[in-house]
C-alpha cells in the first residue's frame, strides 16, 4: 500500500469513525447520558418597554457556568431578510425558549401580541455552537402559522423524556381576546422531532391567556398556566387557572382537567398583574408548586406582598385540592413570583417580585408529604443588578423573572430586571448565577449584565439540558460498586440501542438493581428509586413501544387503587385473547403473569381477567403500597415489558355501557306503601309519582378505600344528589357500588352528565336521560 493511500485510508476511517460518534450521540437513548451542565440560553425580545427602546430578538449563549459565566454569542433569529421581517408582523419578538435531551436542539416561539404571523424555530447543531461559539455553525429552520396554521401565537415548549416529541400551546385561532374572558387556548403535539416535526391538530383547552408550561419527568402529565382569566367576574380583578393534561402522551387523547383558580384579593387593581404566572410540578408529577405574586395593599410607594405559596395535589386524578398554603408564618416574604425545581426532586429556588431581589430555597419536595415541605433562607438577603439610584436612594422595585437549574442541580440562573419609581430612569437588566446547591454553600458566581438585554418583559426565557439518567445517579448516589454498576448498565444499553441491538436485557437489570437497593435504610429512597425508574421505563417505551396502566372502568389518566380492577395496554402481551373462567381468579393465562412491586419493594402477583396481545386486565393486589409501582409483566417465564404507575387510596372510576357514555348502572325503586323492587335501565329514567324514592347503583372500581360518606359527592346538571353507599359492591372481585338517591328535579330534563368524586379524586363523566 503506497503512502498516499495508507493517508487516504487513515482519513477514510477518521471520517468513517466520526459518523459513527455523531450517529451515537444522536440515539434513541441519549436522554440517558450526562448533560452538559456549562452553557445556558436567554431569548431576548424586541418587546418595547417604557423607555421606548428596542431591543434585538435573539438567543443570547451563556458558556463558562459556573465558575466562569461568559456571553459567548448573538444569534440573530430575525434579521432584514427573514421572511417574518415584511409579512406586516409586529416585529416578531421571540418568546420562550426549551433545550431537548441531548442539547442539540432548541425550540425558540415568537409572540406577536396581535392577529399577526406566529413562527417556531426549530435551532440544531447546539452543541457545535457551543463549542465553536459562531452562530453560523446553527442550522435553523422556521414554520411559520401559514405553513401550520394551529402554531397561532405559540408560547411554552416542553419536551418529551426521548426528545422525539414535544408540546407547546398556544392562544388559539383569531385574534387575542384583550378581555381574556374567552377560553380558547390549545396544546399542540409535535412530533418527528427533530428533521421531520409533524404537528398534531390542536387540542381545545380552558386556557383564556398564556403562561408558562411544565411537563413531568415520564411526560404523561401536562400543567398549564393560564395567566389571565375574567370570565364570569363582576368584580374584584382577575383570577388564574391552572389546568392539568393528563394522560398526556404522543397520539392520545388526553384528559383535560381545571386543577384550580385563585381569585384576586378584594382591592387588588384589575389593571394589574396577573395573579399566578408561573407554577411548575414536582418531578413526579403528583403536586403543583405554586407563588402567588399578589399584593395585599399599598402603603404609600411600598407594595406588601400577599406572600402565599399553594401546593395544590395530588393531581394525578384531577384533584382540586390545596394540601398546603404557605404563608409568612412558614417564611414566605417578598411577593414569590416563579419557581425553579431542582434536577435532584427534593428542593425548588422560588424567586420573588415585590422586594429587592429576595429568593428563598423550598426543600423536603421529593417526600411526597407537603406537610414535610420547608423554606430555607440563601445565605444572602438579596441579589440581582447593582440599583442605579444607589443604596440610599429611594426604594425600587426589583423583581426576579425565570429561574432555572443546570442538569448537575449544582448551579441556577435568574433573570432579574428592576424598575426605579420613575418612569425614565435607567434600567439594569441582568442574569444572575447562583452556584453550590448541591455542597450547601450556595454562593452568587456572576451577574451578567449587556445593553441588549431587555429587562422589562416578562415573557424572556432561559434554557438549558434537562438532566439525564446518569445525572440522576451521580445525584443520588455516591461513588461506588452500586453507582458503577448502574451507569454500566445504561451504557451498555445506549451502546446496544446504538448498535440496533437489544437493549431490553440491560435495562431491565437495572430496574431489578434499583429495587433491590431501594427503601427503608437502603442505598436510594423510594422517590430516588422512581425517577430512576421513570426514566429507565421512558427508554424502554422509546425502542419497544408504549405502555400504560390505567383504571378499568372509564380508562380515564391516573392513579389505580388497591383492590381495584386495572387495564395494562400496550403490545406482544400475551399470544392470543384469553379470559378467567373460575374463581378465584388465576394468576396466569396463556403463560401470561403479571407481578406488581409496590414503593415499599413488596412484590404480589396479580390476579387476572382477561389477557390479549394488546390488553390485560387484572386485579391491583390488596395490601399494595402507596406510591409510585412497577408492573412486570412475564411471558412463558420471561419479563417481556415493565411499567411504571401510580397508586393510591382511592382512584374512582365508572363502568360504563358498551362504547356509550351511559353508565353501567341499575334502579331500586322505593314506593310509599314501603314495597322496593330493582330495574334495569331502559331509556330514559322515571322517577314515577312524588312519593317514589328512586335510588341510582352505579358500578365501579377504586372506590372502597375512600374516607367517610361524606367525602364521597354526586352531581347531576349541578345538584347534589344524597350518597347513601359507597363500597365494595361484595359479589365480585374489584367491583365497587354507589348508590344514589335522585333529587326529584331532574324529571324531565332530558340527558344530563354525571360527575363523581371521592376525597377529592374525580371519577370519569357519564350521562343520563331523565323524563
């Protein structure tokens, strides 16, 4: 071999090799690597604040964190030849900003404020920009409203735990309702990301206004901020919403439930800010963190903040309840405005609007109990921009935009803008870096400061990785055999995903692994061992398909209960189509089992009803522990798939009628000489004469583990109607009954929805006719 072709075969094979690394990096299971926990994003916007200027829209790079904080680089998005610049839009200004697992794409939106061209960017090759630190090494691409007409004003971006889909919502079509009193907001599903986006039609919402989004770490629950909501207030300024997705995964339909509104404070200006702007979930998703940055009064030039913090849960069923509202008792000063939850799960950076830059640390986040939640002071009072009438000068308003944590929980960035009391003074716009979270000596590395940034508007954005599997376990556990032998399970599985291999094996033993060191007294607590496992079962669904556990009757999004009948979908479950025929109920069909390892490590085989390639039905095992649960299921001995999912005391569900919305329901009619009798329904319901006593059974599942009668609720068209039993319904295994005494109002109403809810847990809609 000459030379010249031993060079060409060296550059041959460099080339050859250099593919293979960038075809690795970009795999099915990247989500599970270390993130880069250096570099950050800011959106700026051209929005113009008081001062009339105006300000580029760009991303702004942030390299060098934390010990080195740096702007690195301008990215101009929308420059004299961008197609938005002469489509009569009012100047673009870029909105929000979200990083995908792998740091090497971002999402950017516009926000036009009027019925002008919305427009997404979709930015890649990140991770050579923030090497190389030239913006011409980004390959952008726009969508514009007239390529998607659903991306109509586009805000929040979260992305899927894979990468490969992402949601977004938006105002909806037409123009922006300035009144926000009508709730036309929806979500929109993008998939096929990154080289080939599909969007999906857009799912109508109770949205009135736009906030900030958050999805949970398994992307099954979507929480939306809805900012701005005057509909059907006569008085007292305008409230906020925050609605929950659940069930929320790429093609299917959702369950859209209103969590809960606060209303503002008698007095509180209606030309004010909203109420609630920002609120995020825990890692798990079962409660929302939520700062109300209201003010209580006006005492001269001071505003005195309302200095609440509510955490609404658990919302895994659409529960409505605030667990716990902090107060100033609990330490909560300066009006808190947004939160920022820790990579680590247990702690949240909760930033402040109504003081001079104040923050406070929330911890004890990851126990599950909001009784157990704390607020700790940072050891400085304040931090932010230098304030430019000087510290004897007049009291300014110095608030705190968006904060955010770097994947090694370690390190937060903090937007900050201030506003002097008069307008015309000048503005000191900056992001402060606090750093050391994680040794408790937590300390301000920077405030980066620059003439473009914009320091007024709200809607500015900052970006960075979400953390990734082996950032988990370099979290929670320190070095060592256990630590080394879970990351070489997941590098082993990313190398065989990469390889096209089976990769099923490796990720397996590491959820073996990670039940077996978890618990009381053991290496990881239950709520370390379920992120692990969350993210270990999303890499799972990535390669082989979805799976869910749900309620049986409804198959509404949720938690299952002990003692409860449960649906399993998902695919290759069992060979063929196979029902129970005796009782008690076998624990195999077809070689198909399914075993249930509960959050106290419990491990119970579940009975089973029913058995398909697609579908298993099976009965949650009494005694189940509370908490996060693993499904395995076996075929012919083997573990074919594994599922993660919720459990707890009460999870009501409806049987219903065939594919009707009726429900799987019955009469007992009592009449005044005191004779009963039991019919089914046909048609619609007659109440019969006035002294009738016409009582509803209805049948369900996951109810029997509710408190006391009076926790248990009926409506019908919005009247109560008298719960006189909820229980095990005896004749069946997992089958619950409620009966209902029907107020004597409903005659003749025609077809009226059903609702029901249990301690707080609402159970999937029916409706019935009336005559």
């Amino acid at each position: 071999m000459t030379e010249n072709h031993k060079r060409y075969t060296t550059l041959l094979i460099a080339i050859l090799s250099f593919g293979l690394v960038a075809t690795a990096q970009t795999g099915r299971l990247d989500f599970f690597k270390s993130k880069d926990p250096s570099f950050a994003l800011f959106v700026n916007t051209s929005a113009t604040p008081e001062s009339g200027k105006q300000y580029p829209d760009e991303l702004v790079l942030i390299t060098g964190l934390p010990s080195n904080p740096t702007i690195s680089a301008h990215v101009d998005l929308i420059g004299p030849n961008h197609p938005l610049t002469n489509c009569g839009c009012a100047g673009g200004r870029l909105r929000n900003a979200a990083l995908s697992p792998d740091g090497d794409t971002a999402l950017v939106s516009t926000d036009s404020h009027n019925d002008f061209f919305s427009a997404l960017y979709i930015v890649r090759n990140i991770r050579a920009f923030v090497q190389s630190k030239n913006p011409a090494d980004l390959r952008i691409r726009v969508i514009t409203e007239a390529d998607v007409p659903q991306i109509h004003f586009l805000s929040g971006f979260a992305f899927g735990p894979d990468g490969r889909w992402a949601v977004t919502n938006t105002d909806g079509p037409g123009t922006i309702d300035g009144l926000y009193k009508n709730p036309k907001g929806t979500i929109v599903v993008i998939t096929g990301l990154p080289d080939n986006p599909v969007f999906s039609a857009p799912i109508n919402t109770q949205m009135h206004s736009l906030g900030n989004i958050d999805l949970s770490l398994d992307g099954r629950t979507l929480l939306l901020n809805d900012t701005t909501d005057f509909s059907g207030i006569t008085s007292g300024g305008p409230k906020s919403d925050q609605i929950i997705v659940r069930g929320f995964q790429p093609g299917d339909s959702p369950r859209v439930t209103v969590v809960s509104f606060f209303p503002t404070p008698k007095g509180f200006p209606s030309t004010g800010p909203p109420p609630v702007r920002d609120a995020r979930l825990t890692l798990d998703g079962r409660f929302i963190l939520e700062p109300i940055p209201l003010i209580s009064s006006i005492a001269g030039q001071t505003l005195v903040a309302l200095d609440q913090i509510a955490i609404l849960g658990p919302v895994r069923n659409g529960s409505t309840n605030i667990t716990r509202l902090l107060t100033e008792a609990d330490g909560v000063t300066g009006g808190p405005f947004e939160v920022a939850v820790s990579p680590d799960g247990d702690s949240a950076l909760v930033t402040n609007a109504l003081d001079n830059g104040g923050a406070k640390l929330m911890t004890g986040i990851s126990s599950g109990d909001p009784g157990q939640i704390r607020l700790k002071a940072l050891p400085f009072q304040f931090f932010g921009p230098p304030f430019p009438l000087g510290a004897d000068g007049p009291a300014v308003l110095a608030p705190h935009g968006q904060a955010i944590f770097t994947p090694d929980a370690d390190t937060a960035l903090v937007s900050n803008w201030i506003t002097p009391p008069l307008l015309g003074m000048g503005l000191t716009p900056s992001l402060s870096v606090l750093t050391g979270f994680q040794s408790g000596n937590i300390r301000l590395a920077a405030n980066l400061s620059d003439p473009a940034f914009n320091p007024v508007d709200q809607r500015q954005q900052i970006a960075t990785q979400p953390a990734g599997l082996m950032d988990y376990i370099n979290l929670y556990l320190p070095a060592g055999s256990l630590r080394d032998t879970l990351i070489k399970d997941i590098s082993s599985a990313i190398d065989q995903a990469d390889r096209q291999q089976d990769a099923f094996a490796p990720l397996l033993d590491f959820i073996l692994k990670v039940g077996s060191n978890s618990g009381t007294g053991r290496a990881l607590k239950a709520s370390q061992a379920a992120t692990l496992n969350t993210l270990a079962i999303a890499g799972i669904q990535a390669l082989y398909g979805h799976t869910e556990i749900v309620p049986a009757a409804g198959f509404g999004a949720g938690s299952v209960a002990p003692e409860s009948v449960a649906t399993l979908f998902g695919s290759n479950l069992a060979a063929s189509q196979a029902s129970a025929t005796s009782l008690p109920l076998p624990t195999t069909i077809l070689t198909t089992q399914v075993t249930i390892v509960d959050s106290a490590g419990v491990s119970r085989v579940a009975p089973l009803f029913f058995v398909s390639p697609n579908q298993i039905n099976f009965l949650v095992p009494k005694g189940t522990a509370i908490g996060r649960a693993l499904a395995f299921v076996r075929r012919d001995g083997e573990v074919s798939t594994v599922i993660d999912f919720d459990v707890d005391r009460v999870a009501p569900g409806l049987f219903t009628t065939g594919a009707s919305n009726d429900p799987a329901a019955m009469l007992q009619r009592v009449r005044a000489d005191g004779s009963q009798s039991v019919e089914p329904i046909a048609g619609p319901i007659d109440l019969g004469p006035a002294t009738d006593q016409v009582y509803l059974i209805l049948f369900g599942t996951g109810i029997r583990g509710r408190s006391e009668i009076p926790g248990v609720s009926v409506s019908v068209r919005d009247q109560s109607a008298t719960v006189t039993f909820a229980g095990a319904q005896g004749g069946a295994d997992g089958l619950d009954q409620v009966n209902v005494l029907l107020p004597r109002s409903l005659a003749g109403l025609g077809r009226q929805v059903l609702t029901l809810s249990v301690d707080g847990y609402d159970a999937n809609n029916v409706s019935i006719a009336f005559r």
